[in-house]
C-alpha cells in the first residue's frame, strides 16, 4: 500500500475519533456551551462529515477500491 494512502487512512480513523467526541459534547454539554457555541460546534460536526466522506472516496480510489 502507498504511504500517502497509509496516512489518509490514519488521517480518517483520527478524524472518526474526533467527530464522535464532537457530537457526544453536543449531547452532553459538558461545558456550558452557548447557543452560539452549540450552533458552531454542529456546523463543525457537518464540515469534518463532508470531510470524512470525501477522504473515504479518496482512500477508496487510490486503493482501487479497497477501503
């Protein structure tokens, strides 16, 4: 396997780790967040998703398919 690939394939199991953390502080609010906070911190939810999304695609393509 590519080491570029390799290190996308790190990239979205760290990046995975970081989305689940993000949304278990939303259900949980541990600290005290605004509205505003709240709604940024959903908005960023959305962006690593979309981001996670598109570097499974590129991990698919670049491994011929095999994610």
């Amino acid at each position: 396997m590519k080491l570029y690939v390799e290190r996308m394939i790190k990239e979205r199991e760290e990046l995975k780790g970081r989305i689940k953390k993000a949304k278990k502080a939303l259900e949980s609010n541990p600290f005290d967040m605004t509205d505003t906070g709240r709604m940024l911190l959903q908005e960023q939810v959305k962006a690593m998703e979309e981001y996670f999304d598109i570097l499974v695609q590129r991990i698919e393509y670049e491994s011929g398919g095999d994610a």
